[in-house]
C-alpha cells in the first residue's frame, strides 16, 4: 500500500480514533489507521433479489429492492425460484476492482449473505447459495478478492448476522415462520458461525467484517460472532452493527452524516449511489457526482470514512449511470486526492454548508462547495500562512490580518465541483480561535437542507438557491404513509453536537393561495421513536417568495436523539411548490 502521510494528530498521540468505548486493540490498531486513512470504500449489494429488481410478479415496491421479499411476504420457496435466473454472465471480477480503482476508491466490502438469508458464495453450511442454486453456478469472490489485493483494495465481506429470512431460528421472517418458536442459538450454532468461518478461511486477507442490524442477539452471542472473527482473522476489522459496543469503528445511520466533527472514534457512512441498495429497475434517481463529491469532502472533514455503493444486476452489469458517476469521481480524486487521504477532521465548527476543510501535517485543505464571489476568507486562524495554492490550477494570492485569512481566487465561483485551496502553515498542527471550534454551542443553528437525509428518492438539491424541493405525497402513488415507504421527510444526526432547549423557524418558499401543509419538526431516538414534536401550517404566497414561521412550542434535543425530522404531517394543496431553505434553532437557555 502507498505510505499515506500522517496528519500532525496522529503523529502527536492524539489521533481520535481510538478514544471510543468500541474495541480496537493492539492487534488491530495498525489495522485501523489504515482504514482511517483510506476514506473512501466501495460497497457492493448483490444477490438474488438483483434478478427481482424491486419488482414481483407484476407489483413494485416503494423503497429499497433487497427488501423485497420481507415488504411482499414472499414464501422462501417462491423467492428462492428467483435464483433461477440469476445468471451473473456479464459479471467480470476485473472490471469491478478496476472500476472502484478507478474512482479512487481504496476498500471494498460485498454482501457475502443480505437478510434473504442467500450465500453469494461457495457455502457448505446451506446449499442456498450461488453456486448450488443459480444458473450461474460459481463462486465469484475468490476472483473478486484477488483482483482488488492486485489494486492494493482492502476486501472485507459484508454479512447478515441476526436477520435471515430463509432459517426458522433467525429473525425477521414472521410470515412462513412461527416467530414464538424461534430458537436464535440454534441459528448461530448451525448456520451463522459456521457460514463466518467459511468467508473468514477461504478468501485469504480481509480488512474488514461488516456486520448489519444486531436485532435480537445477545451479548453473548455477538462475542462469540466477534471472537471467531479475531481468532481467525485478528487485522479484520469488525463495524458496530455486530452490536453490544464490539465493533472496533462506529457505523452511522444509512446515509447518515453527522452535522459536525464527530470526535473520539472512528466512524464510517454508508451511503447509496441512488435511492435503493440492490438493483432496482424503475431507480434512476442518480445522485449528481457535485453532491457525492461534497459529502465525501463532508464526511471526511468530520472525521469519517464514505463506503459508496453500487448494486449491479442479476447478470453481473453496474449500470452505466454507476460507472459514469464512479469515473468522474475519480477525475476529481486524481487531482484533489491529496486533500481527503491520510488526512485528520476539520477543528472549525461549520455554520454553513459552503466549505469544509481537512488537515495534515502543517496542512490545512479547504474545500469550497459553494462560492458565489472571487475571494474567500477563513476566521479563526492562529498559524501564519505560508502559501496558498489551488489544487489543479497553482498558486493563490492571499492576505492575513491576524485571524483571518482573505484568498484571491481564479475566477467567481467554482472551477469544478468542489474546489481545494492548500495553504500551508508554518506549524505542523492547525491552531484555531476558541470560538471558532467545532465543539462550540451556537445560539443560533441553521440546519441546512443538503446536510440532511432524503428520505425520498424524489427529493432534490439546487446548490445555487441552496433549497430542497419535490416533497411529494406518497398516498397519490397507492403508497401508505410509513417508514418503509421513504416519505418526503430530512433527518439530520447531530451525534451530541445539538444540546438544549430550542426554539424552531423554518424558511421555505412556496406558490398559491393555500397552503404547503402542516409541517412538523420532530426528535427522535436510536429506535426511531417519537421523542418531542412541533407543529404548523405552511402557508403559500402569490409571489412564491421567501417566508419564514416559527413553532410556537420550544422542543428539547439533547445526546440521546439520533435525528433531528422535518416532515408533513399532512398535505396542503401547494405541496408542489414547497422549497425548503433551512431550519432555524434559536437556544433558549445557557
């Protein structure tokens, strides 16, 4: 592997990404700072449900795809049928390693099992697995994981642990199963230990064992998962969904960013490409490459680690659209890369969704992703700066006057989708104002919409107005109003960075003599439940100008709360029209 330079906290003893309570130890310490340095993965999600594509016997599925059989209740036998079809004849290991290369990508992680309970590999544990049951009939993960080693990509598998809906004594299947029967030891015991040990022994150096939904598993079950992993593989590095405080990173939400610097641990988000994580026929919701670029710049700034995935077909295609994005990715990681590996979190607190910054050793990168003039300027700055170049062009005329920082740039606005000014320093670790830290407690918090979760696949960003629109209502599509549905809502995760009582505003913008809806802002825990909830119409103007409305309630948000919601709770006839440009939290208290 290329020797990523450390940043100036690593190489002080302060790096933050073994200050967690998770359960990194000697032997795999080295092992993480090399994920930590890497930043950005590929995740791959194939199985059987890929020949399904969201689609069963002539219904489609609002949502994600590899959910298809628990949101239609399909028999396993009926679903195993689909394996039938699953050819997997365009499938070309080399060309799936090379694709990840070639978007800068430098670790990758398959399903070796989703929750459909299907081996995406040669098991000897069940014969419901790719090689007995598919038209296919191979194993394609020796190939796949030799050919990333070639391209010095970190391989890890990822694997359903609790969740398999084709075994009595796992969860989840509740519709061929009689769930008060459920024996979950018999399962790790006869099925999930055994079926690690395969993927654990057969595949040579893994770099990680990625782990999902810890459902109903003990403490004791989970450890004898995780003791297997590091008898058998100790560098493998183990995720936080194997649950009970064991994994050795922390796991975010699904496309769950936190709103700062999230300090003291290391983390990872893992994120979608489009809306659904397998193959889905009718998902052409392709995130713009501007917007992926800008949360891998996010992310990493805050701290984390991007695992972004693609979901071929049946026949082993990565659509075209996931490749386009991929490649151009990696245009921009050629020229930037600098900026995001090896590098440590931003320390400045972010007010806005306009910059971010990383740090190396006597390096600060900025990242401009958003820049409507010709200079921009950075307060809160101690070092002296030495020189200013942009990444790409060259140098940068700059002025400092004390704290702050005034660069000159090439032109008004971005030169690409996000642009990096390296200036360096004259001391090897960055010094910021006090003021300016990310571990401050503003008075007033903007959260901003393109930091938040879209719930919906419909939901778009417009960078130039800095708005989001297309909330839709579900019902209108034959959908009902639930979770698995993916509702028109944003969630952000403050992970502790939000703490107090507030007072809600909310500037959008909307057209008509009616209104939007009746919009509600909502906290809400780990499990999703409701925690506090503030409500109010919505009303449009002629002009569809700007407006703002506040909550007439304060709400509470403190460490507990995993997301912050807006939403409608119901739906007026503007709907169509709304924009939303932020959410204001005013804090009431010291």
């Amino acid at each position: 592997m290329n020797n990523f330079c450390k940043s100036a906290l690593v190489i002080l003893g302060l790096s933050p990404i073994f200050g967690s309570s998770l359960m990194a130890n000697e032997t795999n310490k080295a092992a993480l700072i090399d994920y930590d340095q890497r930043k950005f993965g590929m995740f791959i999600h194939w199985g059987i449900y890929s020949v399904a594509g969201g689609e069963y016997q002539g219904k489609k599925i609002r949502g994600i795809s590899e959910w298809i059989q628990n949101r239609m209740k399909i028999p396993v036998n009926n679903y195993a049928k689909l394996a039938n079809d699953f050819t997997g004849k365009h499938y070309s290991a080399e060309d799936w390693a090379q694709l990840a290369q070639d978007a800068g990508m430098k670790y990758m992680v398959i399903t070796s099992k989703h929750h459909d309970g299907f081996a995406m590999y040669n098991s000897k544990v069940s014969d419901y697995n790719i090689v007995e049951r598919t038209a296919y009939g191979k194993d394609p993960m020796v190939a796949l994981a030799n050919e990333a080693r070639k391209r010095d990509i970190k391989f890890g598998f990822y694997y359903s642990q609790d969740q398999d809906w084709a075994d009595p004594n796992a969860r989840g299947n509740d519709w061929d199963f009689d769930a008060s029967k459920r024996q979950p030891q018999v399962y790790i015991d006869n099925k999930a230990l055994p079926q690690i040990d395969e993927i654990l022994k057969n595949y040579g150096d893994l770099g990680l064992i990625w782990f999902d939904t810890p459902g109903l598993l003990s403490k004791q079950q989970a450890s004898s998962l995780r003791n297997r992993v590091t008898q058998l593989q100790p560098q493998a590095l183990i995720n936080s969904r194997i649950g009970h405080g064991l994994g050795d990173f922390e796991q975010t939400g699904d496309n769950a960013i936190p709103l700062q610097v999230w300090p003291n641990k290391k983390w990872e988000v893992p994120a979608t490409i489009n809306h659904s994580w397998g193959y889905k026929k009718d998902d052409h919701f392709w995130r713009d490459p501007k917007d992926l670029l800008a949360k891998l710049v996010d992310i990493v700034s805050k701290g984390g680690n991007y695992l972004l995935n693609i979901g071929p077909t049946g026949d082993g295609v990565v659509p075209e659209p996931s490749k386009i994005i991929l490649k151009e990715i990696g245009r921009w990681m050629k020229i930037n890369g600098e900026a995001i590996y090896g590098t440590d979190a931003c320390p400045f607190y972010y007010h806005n969704v306009d910059w971010r910054c990383t740090t190396k050793k006597g390096k600060l990168y900025v990242h401009l992703l958003r820049q409507s003039d010709s200079e921009f300027k950075l307060s809160g700055l101690k070092n002296s700066v030495k020189s200013a170049r942009l990444l790409g062009y060259g140098k940068l005329n700059y002025k400092q006057q004390g704290e702050q920082v005034t660069i000159t740039l090439p032109q008004v606005g971005l030169r690409d989708h996000v642009d990096v000014i390296e200036l360096s320093l004259a001391d090897n670790q960055v010094k910021i104002a006090a003021n300016q830290h990310h571990s401050i407690q503003p008075k007033l918090i903007d959260l901003f919409g393109w930091a938040a979760r879209f719930r919906s696949p419909e939901m778009t960003f417009d960078w130039q107005s800095n708005s989001v629109s297309n909330f839709i209502d579900i019902t209108k599509q034959g959908f009902k109003r639930e979770s698995a549905n993916f509702e028109s809502e944003l969630w952000w995760y403050p992970y502790g960075s939000i703490k107090g009582y507030y007072q809600v505003n909310v500037t959008y913008a909307c057209q008509g003599k009616g209104l939007a809806g009746i919009g509600e802002f909502k906290t809400q825990l780990e499990d999703w439940s409701l925690s506090g909830s503030v409500s109010k119409e919505f009303p449009c103007n002629m002009s569809g100008g700007k407006q703002t409305v506040s909550f007439t309630r304060p709400i509470k948000i403190d460490q507990s709360h995993e997301q912050l919601v807006f939403k409608f709770k119901a739906f007026g006839d503007s709907l169509s029209s709304f924009k939303l440009y932020k959410v204001g939290l005013t804090r009431l208290n010291n």
